[in-house]
C-alpha cells in the first residue's frame, strides 16, 4: 500500500515537476523582458562581435563584424543625425541613415568598411583587440559608448541583460534578441571607495622625496603601479613611503624599435635602438582595494627629481602594453612589419600606421606652478610622421575638463576638451625637420592674418620617461572654428577637397563657379556674396610667403574651407612643416598648375583652381596686390618676421641638445658586424647641434629676403603680363 502510494506521488511529481520549472521559467522571462525594457533612459549599444565567423549574415549572406543597439524608451526614436565611431577623435565616422528603431526594439550595424552592401554598412571596421566603440548624436555628445576587451572569434561582448552597468563577454549571442543575464567571464568587481590621497602633490623637486598613501575606507589596502599601467590584484601593495629619487635608471620605451626614418635608414629600421640614457620621472598610479573589489578611480601623479626645464611639462601615462608591446603596441612596428622583412616584402603595414584609441592620464606642469590634470583618449597622429618620427604626435581628448587656451599661447576665455601634442614634423622636408617651422607659421599667422592653430613649446613625458621637445597645440576641426568664431557645431559645415570630403552646398559653389568665366566684374561682385573673400585673399597671400610646398603642388593639403550656416564660405590653415624652403614664384605656381580639364582634379585642388579663375577678374587683382603690398609694409615686414623667428628659436633653444640626444638613434652591435662582414658603412646619420644651427640660420635668411621676394612674386607677374587685362581669347 506504502509502495502504490509512493509511486503516485512519484508520477505526480513527474508531471507537475516539469510545469513548475517552465512556470517559473515563463516567470522569470517576463521578469527579464520587464526589467530589459525599463533599465535604460536613452539609446545604448548592446552588444558587439568583432570577429564573427558564423553568428549573424548580413544581406549577401556575409558573415561581418557588427553593433547592436537597443532602444530602452517608450518612443521610437530616428538615427538620421546620429553617429557611429571607433574613435574619440572623429566621432562622425559613420553617419546613419534616416532609419528607426522602435521601442524596446534592436538594430544591427555591419561594419565591413563597404557602405555599398546597403544602409546599415559602417565605413570602419571593428579591432579585434581593445579599442571603445562610440555612439554620438548630431551635435557630436556621446550618448554612450563601450570599451571592448580583447575579442575572440565569435564571442559576442556587450551589456548583460537587466543592467546596462555589467560589461562583459556573453556566453552566447543574441542578435536582435535581448542578452544573457551572465557572463562567461566575469570581470574584476568594483566599488566606490574612494579615491587614493599623496602626501605631495605630483611636479618638480629640489631633493629626494618620500610619498605617502592613504584613504579613507577603513581596512582597506592600497594597491599601485610605478610603470604608468592601472593597478589590478596583481599590483605592488603599498605598506610604506615610496622613495622618489633621480638615481639612473636603464631606458624602458625610448630604446624600443619604434620608427621608420626618413632616409637610407629606413630599411634597417628593425635594429636602430636610442643610444643615450635619457632622464626619468616616477610615476605612480593608485587605487584601493576592499572586499576584493577594486575603487573605481585610478589616481595618478607624477614626481621630477632634479629636473632643471625652462618649458611645461607634459606627462603622458597610460599602460606601456597599449603603446610598446612588441605585438600588439600602437607605438612600435610590429611583428606584422618584421614577418613581411623577414620574407621580404617592403609593406610599411606597422602598429603606428593603424592608430586606435589608448585611454590614459596626462599632467601638465607650467612654468607658473599650476597643474592641469584628467583622465584621458588619445591616439598617435599624423600622416608621414606616424611612420616617419621618433617623436610622433598624438590627439588627446579629455574624459572630465576642458583645458584653457592660455595653455597654447591663446585667449584664457577660450576652453577646450581636445588638443594635440605634436612632434618636430613629418621630415618630408628634412632640413627644417627640428627647426619647429610648424608651430612658427602657424603661431605667426594666427597673430596677424588667416586663421591656424595657436601652439606652445612643451617637454613630454610618457610613462615617466623624457620624450623631448613638443608642441601643445588647440585642436583643429570644428572644435577650433566654434572657439574662434562662437558658432554652434551643428551649423558648421567643413569641407577637406583633397580628401574628398565635400558638402551639398559646396557642391552646387563648385558647379556656379564652372559656369562663370570671371572676366566681368559681375562674377567677383556674386562670389563676395558666397566665400569670404578678404579671408581667401589671406589664405593665399599666409601660403605665398611662407612658401607652403604640401600645398600647390600636393592639391590643397592641410587646409579646411568651411561656413557657418547661412553664412561665407571661409579658409583656414594648419600644419606647416614643408614651408620655408625656397622656390620659385609661389603665385606664378598657382596661375599655372594644371588640372587636365577634369573637374575632380579642380575640386580636389579647388583653391588654387579658384584663384585662377578670380585673376582673370582686375578688381580682384587689384585687391590681391593692395592686400600684400599693404601686409609687406605691416606686419610682414623683415624686421617683425625676423624677430618672431629669433623669439621662437629663443623659446626652445635651451632644450635642443638634450632633444637631440633623446633623437640619437644606432644600430644593434649585430647589424654592425653584418655590415662590417659586408664592407658596408655602418655609421648612423643623426641630427647634431650644428646642423640645428645651420637650420635655424638658414630659415633667418629666408625671412630675412622673404618680404622683398613675394613683393618681386607681383612685379614678376606684371613683366610677364599676368597682370595685364584678361580675356577669353
């Protein structure tokens, strides 16, 4: 009797068992969906796929890397005007298209680089390795973001479902549905306990010194890192004062096979090492550690023994992985370069060539005793410089504040939340490559004329060791005009011809101008009303003088036109390091560059197609001349250029030898004797003191001729009939 009865409870059990489970299951799916649906109050990426091997197709059956968004909100909300990026620095990558995703509803992004596979193709691909993945509305506010962790194939990353808090790697994919409520591998857990409090303040001091840590959440542990890298579990434990001194230490990064040279020694770039110990700061990075979970800021100071600079310091730390990993580093070569050498194939496909957000902590340190600090997203930029210089240049976007323009030489009124650390120059012309012509020119034309980026003279830092002589300067773009002329970013449009990036308005400029002949005065009357044309005529008299050769004969190069809304069309000028060299009539260049009757080739080198057209008009020439007569008897008189180049040399000149050593650069005793084996020279040419000076002379005489030289550019041009009437016939 026992026996029947237990086996009808046991049957049962059988059939209710099984219910409960999948009521429970129903339950707490309708909980999820519940809870998904009301855990977020604006537009959020959900999830990512950066390598995707068989997840989701896109149109053609294509296997592609992809972003999904979710739409938390009670409103369907439309995308055209927003962006997608995989950088800070240019969060308008990928514009969408006019598009909509509902309610608690999910779209999906491929990003195959190829927008002709259909609407929802971004232009960029995504990094298998770590890198931050943007979402940005039409006036460029990031709405949210997401940092990626090393991605692995078909592993989805992204936010676990119900809390849009927890990133992490999913155990599964789930596109267009909502996401695991887990992940596969949990990352360190994190509290608020507080920042980690320095006895001394980071900056420069007289002696050694002794920095003490502490906090406030008790029983807690201090954990902290000396190589610029954030502190984890596995970091030193602070249990006492850390002794800051300026005893010698071998070099960590500068010594690192991190360049390609302009010159013969580009192809042994594999073996050229720093030859000359450089000078060390401390850097210590700190935060606390409490139920083993780490506070979720990261405190960082910067401590110079010893140091005897006459310009600011920058100090630049983020994790020396990110930068300097022989595999995986933005700074170095790469083993990618070295397998194609060790093949033989002349790919220059380095680390430093495919730039990608770094995120990390910068310091600066002025000559007054203040101290700008803030987390930070940069990236190494440049074109020619990023494969060329030792010294390369980076883009800093700050994560909380905005640093003032006096910082760069500019208005204190002015405040910006990006700016630029750059280096000597590309080198593409090599004899000026230390003399800074850059920063000269363009400091220059910014007191008296076109508009360009102010810049100041800096010593940078990265992870404690001396990089050398910089220039901090504004940051260029939209961010720059908006500063400069008060208008909203949203009613700038910015146009770069050589690079084929163009606007409507632009467009229809061009083809009205095609169809004027400009030998009536009636067509420069209509032009005033669409370009500003007192602001072209500075534009190209600022190039003219200073002889700007990436810029007649490269197409337009480092140039912006742009207009705010309703208004002028308008030029302004950066990176100016091909200037100062002579040549020949710089206007005469212009008057006569080709185009071979194509209108690509106008537009791409629009403004010199442009002033082409204008000459044939005699107002217009007549203003022209007025116009550089008048500056040369001014501002750009010998005597004011010459100075402002004395003054400019005089502001880093104490600071060049040891610039110069920190730049000498060697072969590896190995190549020495391949080449001795080979009865090849081994001897490496490096920039000397010497040389600088001859530079810097050298540039003197130009500006000390330059004046009378353009004035002569005009007399040349009338004795050849350039100035004459035109017509025509």
């Amino acid at each position: 009797m026992k026996k029947r009865n237990l086996s009808k409870i046991y049957g049962i059990l059988i059939v209710v068992v099984p219910i409960a489970v999948i009521m429970v299951l129903l339950y707490a799916k309708v909980l999820q969906l519940q809870t998904h649906s009301s855990r977020g109050t604006h537009l959020m990426i959900n999830e990512v796929v950066a390598d995707n091997l068989s997840t989701w197709k896109d149109e053609k059956g294509i296997y592609a890397d992809w972003i999904e968004l979710y739409n938390p909100t009670k409103s369907t909300i439309n995308l055209k005007g927003y962006y997608l990026s995989d950088t800070k620095n240019e969060l308008t990558k990928w514009a969408f298209p006019n598009v909509d995703i509902e309610s608690d509803g999910y779209l999906i992004i491929f990003c195959d680089g190829d927008m002709e596979e259909g609407n929802l193709h971004a232009n960029f691909f995504i990094n298998a390795g770590k890198e931050t993945i943007y979402l940005s509305d039409e006036n460029e506010n990031i709405i949210d973001s997401i940092k990626l962790e090393d991605q692995q194939c078909d592993i989805s990353y992204g936010r676990m479902h119900a809390n849009a808090d927890a990133v992490g790697f999913l155990p599964y994919s789930t596109p267009l549905e909502p996401n695991p409520m887990y992940f596969t591998q949990g990352k360190e857990l994190e509290a608020d306990w507080g920042e980690v409090h320095f006895s001394l303040e980071g900056g420069c001091y007289d002696e050694n010194i002794a920095v003490e840590l502490s906090c406030d959440a008790e029983g807690a542990a201090i954990l902290y890192t000396l190589d610029g890298s954030e502190p984890d579990i596995d970091s030193l434990v602070y249990s006492g004062p850390i002794e800051i001194t300026n005893e010698k230490r071998p070099n960590q990064y500068t010594t690192k096979k991190c360049v390609l040279t302009p010159s013969e020694n580009a192809d042994n770039s594999e073996t050229q090492y720093g030859v000359n110990e450089v000078y060390k700061g401390t850097v210590i990075r700190a935060r606390v550690l409490k139920d083993a979970k780490l506070s979720r800021s990261v405190q960082t100071n910067t401590y110079f023994v010893q140091s005897d600079y006459t310009l600011p310091i920058v100090s630049v730390t983020t994790d020396p992985y990110a930068l300097f990993d022989d595999s995986e580093g933005a700074y170095v070569l790469g083993y990618t370069y070295y397998t194609m050498r060790k093949y033989g194939g002349n790919s220059r496909r380095i680390n430093s060539n495919m730039p990608k957000d770094l995120t990390g902590h910068v310091e600066i340190f002025d000559t007054d005793g203040s101290v700008f600090e803030d987390d930070m997203t940069f990236a190494i930029a440049g074109k020619s410089s990023i494969s060329r210089n030792i010294q390369k240049s980076f883009n800093v976007v700050l994560d909380n504040k905005k640093i003032t323009g006096d910082m760069f030489g500019a208005s204190d009124e002015l405040a910006y939340e990006r700016f630029t650390l750059r280096g000597p120059g590309s080198g593409v012309v090599k004899e000026n490559l230390f003399a800074y012509s850059s920063a000269f020119v363009s400091n220059f034309i910014s007191d008296y004329g076109a508009g360009a980026q102010k810049s100041r003279f800096c010593i940078l830092f990265i992870d404690g060791e001396y990089w050398g002589l910089y220039s901090l300067m504004e940051p260029k773009g939209k961010e720059y005009i908006q500063k400069h002329t008060g208008a909203s970013k949203k009613d700038i449009t910015l146009v770069i011809p050589w690079k084929n990036i163009s606007a409507k308005e632009f467009d229809e400029l061009f083809e009205a101008i095609r169809a004027r002949d400009f030998y009536q005065e009636a067509d420069y009357e209509w032009i005033k009303t669409e370009i500003n044309v007192d602001n072209f005529i500075e534009f190209v008299f600022a190039e003219a003088f200073f002889g700007n050769t990436d810029a007649v004969s490269n197409g337009d190069h480092n140039l912006h036109i742009w207009k705010e809304k309703g208004g002028l069309w308008n030029w302004y000028l950066f990176d100016f390091d091909c200037t100062m060299v002579d040549n020949e009539n710089y206007l005469k260049e212009m008057l006569e560059l080709g185009f071979g009757d194509s209108a690509a080739e106008e537009k791409k080198n629009f403004s010199a197609w442009l002033f082409q057209r204008l000459w044939r008009c005699e107002a217009f020439r007549n203003d022209f001349t007025t116009y550089v007569r008048h500056k040369c008897s001014t501002v750009y008189t010998k005597e004011n250029v010459t100075a402002a180049f004395e003054q400019h040399t005089k502001a880093y000149a104490a600071e060049m030898q040891e610039n110069l050593l920190r730049c000498e650069m060697g072969y590896t005793r190995l190549k020495q004797l391949s080449f001795a084996v080979r009865g090849i020279n081994a001897a490496y040419q490096n920039f000397t003191m010497e040389q600088w000076k001859t530079v810097a002379n050298d540039i003197y005489r130009f500006l000390s001729g330059r004046t009378a030289r353009v004035l002569e550019f005009l007399d040349e041009l009338e004795q050849e009939g350039y100035m004459l009437p035109q017509s025509e016939g």
